[in-house]
C-alpha cells in the first residue's frame, strides 16, 4: 500500500498469458491495496497489451474464453472483470520487421503465418538458420550481455529479482515441525558473485560449485480494514515457464 500510493495506471503486457483465474486474483490484490474494495480492480485505471495468437495461460483460462459448466468461481469473476473493459484497439501494421530485404521480406511472411495458419516447411527452415548453433560466434556474443528486464533494479552481488536458482535444501529451527516456515531455504545461484558459506559439489561449467545462497523469511506489514496486519513469506515464487522472444 505504502509504495503504491499515488499510483493511478496499471499497464498489463502479454495478454495471451493472462487467464481468467489470475485477473481475478489481480482483481484482488488491488482492491486490497487501494483499498477500494467495492470497484473492479480497485478502481485503477488499466489497459491490457497482447497477441491472443501467442502462448496461452499456464493451468488457466484465456481471457476470451467463455467459462464451462464446471468453472471455478474465481475463472467467473475473472471473466466477469474482463467484460467490464469495453474499448478495444487493433493495430493492424507489422513493425517487428521492417526492412525491405528478403530476408525480413521471409521473416514477416514467417510471423503472419504464425498468428493466423501455422508455419510451413519454408518457415520452418527460416527459423532454423538463427538457431544458436547455426550462428557465428560473432553472432552468439550478441546475446551474451542481454538485458533483462526485472520489476526493481536493486542489485546485490547479482541478486535481484527475477534471478533463477534451484533449492537444494530448507532448513528449519532445531526441532520444529516441518509443516512450520523454515528458518531459510537454500538457494543455488549460478551468477551469485557475494560472500557465501557453502557450494555445491562441482557441476557442468561450474568446477569449484555453484553458490549456495540462503533465502530467509521475510515478514511485511499492511493495513487493511481499518486495522493493521503483517504476513511472513518466503520471497521466492516458482519458476513455472520462461518464455523467449
């Protein structure tokens, strides 16, 4: 509530991937953090960006689809929140690939098959020549300081949000029951450049061991309803699909 006061726009990108279930989980979390619990989406202004041709959700509903017999009741008042956008915009010109050569001539022909029928065998052998095997290795080092693009910029020893690393362990106080939040969890972080206590044993492309980085509980504070709460979590989220583009 407190970072997002003054806060009056929500742009939301990648609509493909945004299903029934999550709007109405973000329908939600904004009305918490207004709070303006009686107004969809907390009474923000929103616009949502995408390709409804792109990926689908993950384990959800797409937002165009009408909600079966058989629906949760969060897909209902997600496809309830989406009906109330009522303005809509097409564009219609293709500025991914621009250029007049024959090879941004093929990659154009290439996207529009790919939204609208599916991709031939032209397209296929297209794709393949920028697969990174078939690159030079001038070509490959393009790739290799690319910038991504995280929710904060707060960096430390290479640790920020949206790094990936996997659990090798949890750890928790000296005799509590497991169903209790673990002291930590332990994460490796292959570009973890800080101090650190334990590696793992040697990997593929890592001799000496990865970094092993503990991430403990955190505990936030909030209000709501008048009155004020705090919650203890654990700031790691899954990493269910990476998506390239």
């Amino acid at each position: 509530q407190q970072e997002n006061k003054g806060v009056h726009f929500y742009f939301m990108d990648e609509k493909s991937m945004v299903g029934l279930e999550m709007l109405s989980n973000i329908d939600s979390r904004l009305r918490q953090i207004r709070p303006n619990e009686d107004e969809i989406l907390g009474g923000y202004h929103i616009a949502i960006f995408g390709d409804f041709a792109q990926l689908p959700p993950v384990g959800d509903t797409p937002l165009y689809a009408r909600p079966g017999v058989n629906a949760s009741q969060s897909v209902r008042d997600g496809d309830a929140v989406y009906r109330e956008f009522t303005e809509s915009y097409m564009l219609k010109t293709i500025v991914r690939q621009q250029g007049v050569s024959e090879e941004q001539l093929r990659f154009k022909r290439m996207l529009k098959n790919a939204s609208e029928k599916g991709l031939d065998e032209d397209d296929w052998r297209l794709l393949i020549t920028r697969e990174s095997t078939n690159l030079s290795p001038e070509e490959n080092r393009l790739f290799a300081d690319a910038i991504e693009i995280h929710t904060t910029r707060e960096a430390t020893s290479r640790l920020v949000n949206g790094t990936l690393g996997t659990v090798e362990d949890v750890v928790w106080d000296h005799g509590a029951q497991r169903c209790n939040l673990p002291l930590a969890v332990l994460v490796s972080c292959p570009d973890y450049t800080g101090p650190t206590l334990w590696r793992t044993e040697p990997r593929a492309g890592h001799p000496n061991g990865i970094p092993i980085v503990p991430i403990a509980a955190l505990k936030v504070s909030f209000e709501h309803k008048g009155g004020t709460g705090s919650r203890t979590q654990l700031p790691l989220r899954l990493a269910w699909a990476m998506t390239v583009h």
